[in-house]
C-alpha cells in the first residue's frame, strides 16, 4: 500500500457522488431520452442493480485482501503472469477513461464559455490542478471534495426557479412503449453508477472501514434521486426534445432569469462543472498513477506523477480528434466499456478470489 493519508467514510461518500455525476448530469439526460423517449426519467432507478454490485464487490475484495488495491492483489487472485497482464489493461483503461474525462470537460468549457482559448489550455491547467492534488494523497482529493460538492450541487436548486415553464403532461404516458426503450436508455446510467467500484482504492485509507459500505449505499442513493430530480427537470421543460439536445442543463439555465435583474446564469452551471471535474478528474488521476504505482511494485507515486499527467493529456487529445469522436464514444463505448472494468471485472475477480479461499479452507 502506497498511500498514506487517511480519511473518513464520510468524507468517501461525499467523494464519491461528484465522482459519478460531475460529467453525467450533462449528458446522461440526452442520452437516455435518446432511447427511452418520454420515460427518461426512471432510467435512473435502474443503475441500483449495478450500483450496489460495484459497491459490494469492492468492499468483499477489500476484506478478503485488506490494505490492498485491485491493482495488487490481481497478481494473487489471477496468478503473477496473467494478473500483470490484466492489471495492464486495466491501467491502459484508467488512462483512457481520465483522458475522456478530461476532454469532455474542456469541450464543454471551449464550446459555450471560452471560444477563443486553446483546448490544449483548458485541459492542461486542469491536469496541473489535479496533479497538486494527488500528490497531496486520499486526504486532500477527499477534503477538496468536502469543499467543493456543496458548490457542485447548490447550482442544481435554481432550476426550480422554472416551475412556472414546466408542463407535468410531458411524463405521460408512463411506458408508453413499454420498458425495452427504458432499459436501453439505462445502459447509460448503469454504467456511470458502476464508476462507484473506485472506492476500492480509497478502502485501504479509511479511518472507520466499518462505516465505508454504509456511506457509499448513501452515496448510491443520492446519486440515484439526483439523475431522477434533473431527468424530471429536464422533461417536464423541454418533453422528447431533451433527446435533441447536447446539454439539457446548459439550455435550462440559459432560461433562468431572475426579476429580470439577474441573467446568464448560466455561469453558474460553469462553476458547477468545474468544481464536480476537479474531483471526478483528480480521483481518476489518483487511480491511474497508483495503479501503475503498484503495478511497477514502487516504494514512491510521486517521482510518476507528472509523467502520468503527460500520459492523460496525449490521451485526450490523440485519442479524439474531434468532438463527433468524443460523443460516439460517450454514446456507444462508455457504456460497455466502463461496467467491463468496473462492474465485470470485480465480479469475476470475488468470485475466484472467494472460489480460492474455499479451496485453501477444504485442504486444510
């Protein structure tokens, strides 16, 4: 175990939920009402399955192999040869998926805040950021998120203010084409939810490891009503439409006004999105410069930790030339490949694990 900082489950749960939703309440709307239609809404209801499994695959693991992370005991679950090579892939994954991250978050901000400034830019103070906090450790990614959750959430509660341009008759009917559309548009959600497995990293830093399932399954739960309450919001302003739009929320807010004094409040949305990326970008971050950390069996993450930057920042860019790459990525990649490594993955590595320990059991 590389990491010595500590913190609370509280502090986990709090991490985890910006973790999940900082780049999804953006663009889950559109892509689940893509499929689901009108019924949008409940697709989030269905991310509890996977959710809960994610969460509980990583706390057995962690119990069976405490003080360590997937990236360490792959090597005693699988074998030496056969756990390097899949820990590999799964670093090469982690890579990729912060490098995505990262894109989305300067393609949001290029696109509607700051035109003019180079994506090389935005990305790359970003990952400067996030570098300071994971050389911090656990303990500063958890505290940053205390601080910024509140100022990733509060914007959220100022869609209310359109309550007067909402019309509830956009929910009916209710499965009016029957549930298969709502499944597919949960594929979606299911698999942003299924991100929750990262807590398996942040186990081994808990003060009260007792506690971490119970705050994560809170975590979940408020995830969940958070998809429901913006997939409602979004519905009943703009009905099917929400599967035409690229940003529900962005067009939401650019509708906000407030006694006509207060406008472009969408700006509000642009320190939500910053403050909910920083976490979600520094915990991917995190993982990734630890997982290849314990991969190369080092004593020290931080000589690695600014080449690893380097390593996300070539995957953001030369991984998708274009913003058409990014969003077919988003819309058919993400969706398999985030639950393979976070959902798949641990399940089968529990059930060898669990398979080995019974074994050794019956020998004895």
């Amino acid at each position: 175990m590389l990491e010595k900082g500590q913190i609370s489950s509280f502090q986990l749960g709090i991490l985890l939920y910006p973790t999940v939703l900082a780049t999804g309440f953006l663009i889950l709307p559109a892509s689940s009402a893509y499929y689901a239609r009108n019924d949008f809404w409940m697709t989030g209801l269905f991310t509890i399955v996977s959710g809960y499994l994610s969460i509980a695959s990583a706390v057995q693991l962690h119990k069976i192999y405490p003080k360590k992370t997937i990236a360490e005991y792959m090597e005693q679950i699988l074998g030496k040869i056969l756990g390097k090579l899949v820990a590999l892939f799964f670093i090469l994954d982690m890579l990729f998926s912060t490098g995505a991250i990262a894109r989305q978050y300067a393609e949001f901000v290029k696109g509607n805040f700051l035109f003019n400034t180079p994506i090389l830019l935005i990305i790359g103070l970003m990952l400067l950021l996030a570098a300071f906090a994971v050389l911090g450790g656990a303990e500063m990614i958890a505290r940053s998120a205390v601080i910024l959750t509140p100022i990733f959430i509060s914007p959220i509660f100022f869609l209310l203010l359109l309550i007067p341009d909402m019309h509830i008759k956009n929910i009916f009917p209710i499965l009016g084409h029957g549930i298969t559309p709502v499944l597919k548009g949960a594929i979606g959600p299911q698999a942003w939810v299924s991100q929750l497995f990262l807590m398996s990293f942040f186990l081994p830093c808990l003060k009260d490891p007792q506690k971490g399932k119970k705050w994560a399954l809170l975590s979940l739960a408020a995830i969940i009503a958070s998809m429901v309450f913006i997939n409602l919001i979004t519905l009943f302003l703009f009905g099917v439409d929400v599967g035409n739009k690229t940003y529900p929320m962005l067009t939401a807010f650019r509708y906000l006004s407030i006694a006509d004094f207060f406008e472009n409040l969408e700006a509000l949305l642009l320190a939500m999105w910053i403050a909910g990326n920083f976490v979600k970008i520094a915990v991917f971050y995190y993982v990734s410069t630890y997982s290849i950390g314990q991969w190369m069996k080092l004593s020290d993450v931080r000589p690695i930790v600014f080449p690893v930057g380097l390593l996300i920042l070539v995957f953001s860019l030369w991984g998708f030339p274009n913003y058409l790459t990014l969003g077919l990525q988003g819309r058919l990649v993400a969706p398999i490949d985030i639950p393979m490594y976070m959902l798949l993955l641990p399940l089968i590595l529990l059930l060898v694990a669990s398979f080995r320990k019974k074994m050794a059991k019956s020998t004895h």
